[in-house]
C-alpha cells in the first residue's frame, strides 16, 4: 500500500484499499455496503444534478473483476523451481547478465512501486506532474472515510440501543 499512496491515481472516488474476507457472507456483505450501496447513491445525486450515472457499471466491473481473480488470490500456490535453478547455475557470468531471472535479486518492493508508478503513468496516462495535487486528493478522501466510518459506527450503535432497549 506504500507505492499506492506514493503514486496515487487522480480523482480516486474512495481511499485505496481492500482485503478478501474468509467467509463469502462477510465479502458479500462488504461488497453491498461499501461498494453497491455508495454507487447506487452516487449514481443517485449524479442523476438528480443532471449528470450521467457511472458508478453502478463500475462496480459492477470491479466486482466481476474481482470475481475473476477470487480464486487465484484466495489459494496458495506452490511451484517447484529446480529447473530454473538448475539452469541459472549452468549460465555463465556473461549470460548471466544478459538472462538476469535470478529473483533473489528482485527487490520486490521496488518492483511493486515501479508497477504502480508505471499503471498509474502508462495504463491510466496520468502524467506525474499531477502527484502533488493527487496525494492532496487522496489525503482528503482519507479522513472522510474515517469520519464516514465514525458515524456510520454511531448510527450502528444508536440502532442498536434502539432495537435492545
């Protein structure tokens, strides 16, 4: 999440985020709440100020996307890697610097920030003159999800009192 909030995308709707839940009830749950619910009230304003609804496709992208990649992302994986090794040791030195695959080598943190930097440059052709006004963007979409997340937990809390008392 560092290269995230270092190379932020323009105009972010939501703080960037997320996890995958353990139980499908939970994940759904999330979905509809912080997901479907604020689209459909979004699409709502935007409708009501004149302007085109947008935000129910794009969750509905976002979750068939999400869909897609479930079940890679939530399993493990375990690949024998002798072969590769077996043949970086037969290279020499010279081929070796040509054929670079070593991995213990990758800093995986940089390569993470050069992946974000470079979807956020080439992908969503953003230019990085507009980081400044991006990290502000996306700072100011942090505390009001934090203040969101305050009241809705008070309105959750006051229903609560209400339903028991």
């Amino acid at each position: 999440m560092a290269a995230v909030r270092k190379y932020p995308m323009e105009n972010v709707v939501r703080y960037p985020g997320g996890s995958y839940k353990e139980s499908a009830i939970l994940h759904k749950i999330c979905q509809v709440t912080l997901h479907s619910l604020p689209a459909y009230l979004m699409d709502t304003m935007a409708y009501m100020m004149g302007k085109k609804p947008v935000m129910i496709r794009v969750v509905e992208k976002m979750h068939k996307a999400q869909k897609a990649i479930e079940y890679f992302a939530t399993n493990e994986w375990a690949w024998s890697t002798d072969n590769v090794e077996k043949l970086n040791m037969e290279l020499t030195e010279v081929d070796k610097q040509i054929f670079n695959f070593d991995m213990s080598a990758l800093s995986w943190p940089d390569f993470i920030e050069d992946y974000i930097k470079g979807t956020r440059q080439f992908v969503f052709k953003e230019d990085l003159a507009t980081l400044g006004e991006a990290r502000r963007h996306a700072h100011k979409m942090f505390w009001i999800e934090a203040c969101l997340q305050v009241l809705l937990f008070i309105a959750f809390c006051k229903l609560l009192v209400w339903l028991l008392c």
